[in-house]
C-alpha cells in the first residue's frame, strides 16, 4: 500500500492562546480530492496553512509524501529543518487564496513563469511555454500581457491555479478559492478545478460550495471547533450526516 | 414634458469662481508689474543731440535683472551648483540605501535588530541636521586619527589621519546622508507595511526564500507608494544641502555668498542661486512623474496620461466645444 499524501495525527495549533486546532487527524491518499468543510473560525484554513508550513503547527504529526512537515527525523531525534529545505517543500505544494493574491506589479504570464524561473531554475523560454500551456487549460490564452487588475475576479483566480500547476505540484491546496466572487463568476473557478481533478491531482480545498465537495470530491471532513466532528464519502454524510452539529452546519448552508 | 427637443442649456453660473478668478488675476499682475519695475539709480545722464543738451535720469530694473544675467552662468555659479547637485546624489543615496536597510530590520523579528534600527531613527530624526554636520566636520577633534588593526595587539593594516578623509565635503555628505537615511527608513517601512500581507504569502507558498520574496515581490511594489514622498525628500534634500556652509563648503549658496560679500549686489545673487534651485526642482519634478508611471504599471487600470498628452487632450477638448454646439442631452436620446 502507498503512502498517503497527506497525514495528520493530534494536529494542534494556538494562536495567542487560544487553541484552533485541537488534535486532528486526516488522511488524504493520492490522486484525490478531499473537501475541508466547517463554520468560520473551525481551524479549516489554519489546517491547510499548516500543511503549506505557511503556519507551524505546535503538536502532532503532520506528514506530506511520508515526510514530516518542518522535521526531519534521524537517530530518535526531531530536527528542525533550515529555510532551505522548507522552502524546496513548499515549492512542490500549490496553495490558491480566497483573495487570489497574484503579483499585482508583474503581467499574467510573468505571474505564472516567476516561480518556475527564480525557484526551480527553469530557463524563461521553457517557462513561457509551459505557462502559455496552463493559460489555455484554464481558458485564458489570450490574457497573457494583462496586469492581474485589469482581469475580473474569475479570471485571477485562475491564473492563481495556473500560477501555483506551473510548479508542477504533486499537492494543491485550495483556500475557500470562489468565496470572493460573485456568484456568476463562481462557475468558471470550480470547471477548472474539477478538470484538475479528474486529471488526477491530489487536492484539499476548503470550501462552502456543497455541491462541488458533493459532486467532485473523496472524502469530506467536517470540522468544528477545531475538531474533526465527522468525516466520509460526501454522497454520505452530507445527505445523512449523523452528528447534530453537521445538521444544524448543512441546513444553513444548504 | 419632451416637448421642444432643441431647447437651449443654460449653464450654471458659478459666480464664487468668477470672483475669485478676479482677485486672483489681481494679485498676479501686481506681481508681474513689480518684477519687471524699473527705480531711478539717482544718477543722471546728458548728451549733446544736434548742439543741444538733453538730460534724463538713469533708471534701474527694481530687481536688477541685468545682474542676475550677468552672474547667472558664471564659473563660480555653476561649480557651486555642480557641488550641490553631487552633495544631493551621494547624500541621497546614502539615505536610500541605509534607509532600506534601516526599515528591513525595524520589520525584522529578532528584537535586537529591530530596537537598533528604532533606535538609528530615534537618533537622528532627534537632533538638528546642522548639528550633525558640524559633527562630522569637527570629528577629528574626538579622534584625530583612525588606526585599522587587530585590537589590543600592536598589528596595525591602515592608519590615517581623520582630516585627510574626513574633508568638508565628506563630512557634508556623511552628515546629510546619515540624517536622511532615517526620514527614508519610516518611508520605506511604510511601502513595506502597505504591500498585502497576501503578497508575500502567494510568494512563500511558491516556494521563494525571504530575501527573494522581498526582492521580487514586495519592494517592486512598496516603490509606488515610496516615490512620491521620496522624490520629495530628494527636493527637499537640494536645498537643505545649502547647510553644509556650517563646514565651509562651497556649493551654489556659498557660491553666490562668496560673490556678494565683495560685491554687495546681495538680493540680484540670492535670486541667481532660487532661479537655479528652481529650475533643478523642475527637472527632478518632471522625473518623478515618469518614475512614478514606471512603477505604477500593474496598479491603475488606465496610467495617468503624461503632460504632453494630457494637453494634448485638453486642446482637442477645446476644439471640439467650438466644433460642435451644445446640445440638449435629450436630444441624443431622442435620435
């Protein structure tokens, strides 16, 4: 059996003093898509920070691709990893805002060739290339030239995926991605995303969209008070969810 | 109520403006008329025209315009100014250069870096910027040489004498660079702070170091923020130059006072050195504007148009209202 992407045990994070995660466990096996669920304030995108190392978790273990996440362990021991070696892991996990936050000062297709260029030392002409190719998977071939400003909140939010897929990830990591678009904008977002996964991308995305986590994903994890309050196959528990909290989460999103 | 579709608009009178447009134009031509007055010198001049004597009093320009053109463009004037143009560049990239620094350890989270960097600020924003100057004028008085070595042994690499370094002019340049290094570093951390947290996050999480994050992401964008008020601490920086005269150096100011204190034509040479400052602000002024369109690229939708567009705009507007009568806006509709 293979390792699971991404593994959490008796995850726990503080912020201050008060504790948003208080011990989660999650498995997220390769190639699919796993939707974090939950009310504002339940620890869903702590969680995905943390796995992004965009946060360090306090307790537990986290692993992604058998590693742990910020240590390494040798001979018994924990050893905090340096800049370096956290930077290289973060380079093979895309991570997609809510807020897109694309570089505003540099054009579309200098957004999306950036980080292959200046982190992984890919020549611009095979940048360009691979970029050109993302920007017409997303549907936006001939936007390269435009400044994120001057593109609507939909397109941004692709070339943010087509940002984050030029770093060839083997994880992509989504943040509530279409909670702020308008309404008519959100279709376009979510196509994209479910092409990705059915390419098969291994993908978490915290989400309010039931019918996407409905539709597309594995497995759904409820979370609530920085716990995991249920979790399983969408068909499932979003249909019959067990628990009152669940209920009470669905019937006002629904 | 679309009755008569070419009825006449009748504007709306702004008489407030109408006023005040007149006391202006007042003002200005009483300024006009006093630059370009002329006084008697006292002094009268005769001539014999056709076998008679015609007198007349020799007048002046009020403001001595004939002086002002005489010294405008002399050697000295313009060693003076090249002197103040070098002390502003090298005084203000000192000042950016360390002011950048400065804000990136006041961000830092390694405490002591960041009280020093506060404290670098608290320094010199604290104390007059003549006094410094004079400081680094009068520093050979508290080391009157400068030994490099290996301390508390006798191995010594270089040794000089302060005053053979520590000239008029670096000391002006030190005093003044200094100084503004700690105006630039609050300018600087406030283009910092104003980038989108955002920003340097989507930058993380692509997997750039913190220097390469800071490089390519964040400061690209802080410069718009920055320019503006860094282009006024360069103006700003030209003139407050002129304080160097606390050690003797000779720039466009002590040009000019160099010359009036043999020739006593002192307000004809304090307007050669303001023409000359001004028309240095002009052209600093004119870069800022391109500079700030440079960087402005991703931010505004539209850049703002350049002057020369811009009247360019202004007069086809003009032409096209005597081109076309004003019509009724229903009339449009109607059609």
């Amino acid at each position: 059996m293979t390792t699971p992407m991404v593994e959490a045990r008796g995850v726990r994070k503080s912020y201050a003093g008060v504790e948003v995660l208080k011990g989660v466990d999650l498995t997220v096996v390769r190639g699919e898509v796993t939707c974090l669920i939950g009310p504002s304030g339940s620890g869903k995108s702590t969680l995905l920070r943390c796995i992004n190392h965009l946060e360090k978790h306090d307790a537990g273990e986290l692993r992604v691709d058998g590693q742990l996440i910020g240590y390494e362990a040798r001979d018994g021991k924990l050893y905090e990893r340096n800049d370096k070696q956290i930077c290289s892991e973060r380079s093979q996990i895309g991570m997609v805002f809510q807020r897109f936050n694309l570089f505003q000062h540099l054009t579309v297709l200098e957004n999306i060739t950036i980080g292959q260029i200046k982190v992984k030392g890919v020549n611009a002409e095979a940048a360009n290339a691979r970029a050109r190719e993302l920007l017409a998977r997303v549907g936006l071939d001939n936007k390269e030239k435009n400044y994120p400003s001057q593109l609507s909140g939909g397109q941004q939010q692709r070339v943010a995926i087509a940002r984050a897929l030029a770093m060839e990830p083997k994880l992509m990591l989504f943040d509530e991605p279409t909670s702020a678009l308008d309404p008519e904008l959100v279709g376009e977002v979510l196509d994209v995303m479910k092409d990705l996964a059915h390419s098969g991308m291994t993908m978490i995305v915290v989400t309010h969209e039931m019918n996407f986590a409905r539709e597309v994903a594995n497995t759904v994890y409820f979370l609530d008070g920085g716990v995991i309050e249920e979790s399983g196959d969408p068909k499932v528990i979003l249909l019959t969810p067990k628990s009152e909290r669940l209920k009470s989460f669905l019937s006002k999103v629904l | 109520m679309n009755g008569d579709s070419a009825a006449k608009v009748v504007p709306v009178r702004h008489v407030g403006r109408w006023v005040g447009a007149a006391v202006a134009l007042l003002f200005i031509s009483m300024l006009v008329h006093t630059l370009l007055s002329k006084v008697p010198t006292g002094q009268r001049a005769c001539h014999t025209v056709n076998g008679s004597r015609l007198c007349h009093n020799i007048v002046n320009w009020r403001f001595s315009w004939n002086v002002v053109g005489q010294y405008f463009t002399t050697s000295e004037v313009l060693h003076g100014l090249v002197v103040t143009l070098e002390l502003t560049a090298l005084a203000m990239a000192i000042g950016i250069v360390f002011g950048v620094l400065i804000a990136v350890m006041r961000l830092s989270h390694n405490r002591l870096l960041s009280s020093t960097a506060w404290s670098y600020t608290w320094f010199f924003r604290g104390t007059p910027v003549y006094v410094q100057i004079l400081f680094w004028g009068s520093l050979a008085l508290l080391y009157p040489a400068f030994t490099i070595g290996i301390p508390f042994m006798s191995v010594t690499f270089w040794h000089f004498k302060t005053v053979s370094i520590f000239t008029p002019f670096i000391a002006g340049v030190v005093g003044l660079g200094l100084n503004e290094a700690a105006y630039m570093s609050e300018i600087a951390r406030s283009g910092l702070i104003a980038v989108d947290e955002g920003q340097s996050e989507a930058a993380t999480s692509l997997g750039m170091s913190r220097g390469q994050t800071l490089r390519l992401v964040v400061l690209p964008q802080a410069m718009r923020v920055v320019i503006p008020p860094t282009g006024n601490e360069v103006i700003s920086m030209l003139k407050t130059s002129s304080l160097v005269i606390a050690v003797s150096v000779t720039d466009l100011l002590g040009a000019v006072t160099n010359i009036y204190s043999s020739n006593y034509e002192i307000v004809p040479l304090l307007i050669v050195a303001s023409l000359w400052y001004l028309i240095v602000t002009t052209i600093l002024s004119i870069g800022q504007f391109y500079l700030e369109r440079y960087f402005a690229k991703g931010a505004l939708r539209t850049p703002p148009p350049t002057p020369m567009q811009r009247i360019k705009n202004d007069l086809s507007g003009i032409l096209s209202k005597f081109r076309s009568r004003r019509r009724h806006p229903l009339d449009q509709v109607a059609r």
